[in-house]
C-alpha cells in the first residue's frame, strides 16, 4: 500500500490565513484527485493561524458531496489545528453530512426562506 500523501494547507494557501472560499477550492482540487486515486490524505493545517468555515466548506465540506464519510473517515486525516479549530471543522462536517443526506430538501428550504432568485 502507498504511503499517504501529506499536504501542507500553507504551501496551496501561500499564507498562514485561510479564510476564503477561493483558497478553500484550491486545497479541494488538491485534495480530491489523490482520494479518486484511493490514496491516503493527510491535511496538515501546521502554521495556520487564521482558519474560518468559509475555507473548511469549500476544502473539505464539499467532498461529502463526492465522497462516502466512511472514506473521508478513513482516507483523510487532518492534523495541526487548535482546539478552536478542530470544533469549527466538526461543525463543517456535520453541516455537510447533514446537507448531502439530502440536497433537493435543504436547496427548497433555503429557497422557501429567501425566495427563488432562478
């Protein structure tokens, strides 16, 4: 079996701040080849001092989109976050979790709450 591969968030980011969903796609189309390929992932976040949802959304909330949690669970790893940090992600997963299970509902609820601007 192949070694996992290790990503540095700062080395994708260029920064010790991640806080854009920009940044947060360019770590998702870092991230997701290497799990199509059923590689191990480990997301090192070492260095970063600024992390908000809006980057996890987009570099990590999504691939519950592709990607059954159970690989997710297995196959990526994510380490050097603080304890603030390690909530916020917790909060992304289960939100994405939450949204995949079923889109259609919460697509309708969100347009039921704002209106439909199609």
């Amino acid at each position: 079996m192949a070694e996992p591969i290790t990503i540095r968030v700062l080395d994708i980011v260029g920064s010790n701040i991640c806080v854009s969903a920009g940044d947060g796609q360019r770590l998702y189309d870092k991230i997701k080849p290497l799990l199509d390929q059923n590689l191990k992932v480990i997301l090192s976040f070492q260095g970063v001092e600024t992390l908000i949802s809006t980057f996890l959304n987009a570099a990590i909330g999504q691939l519950y989109g592709v990607f059954p949690h159970e690989k997710l669970r297995d196959d990526l790893t994510v380490t050097g976050l603080e304890v603030d940090d390690i909530e916020a992600l917790d909060l992304v997963v289960k939100n994405a979790k939450a949204y995949f299970s079923r889109p259609r509902e919460y697509d309708q609820a969100w347009k039921d709450e704002v209106g439909d601007e199609e």
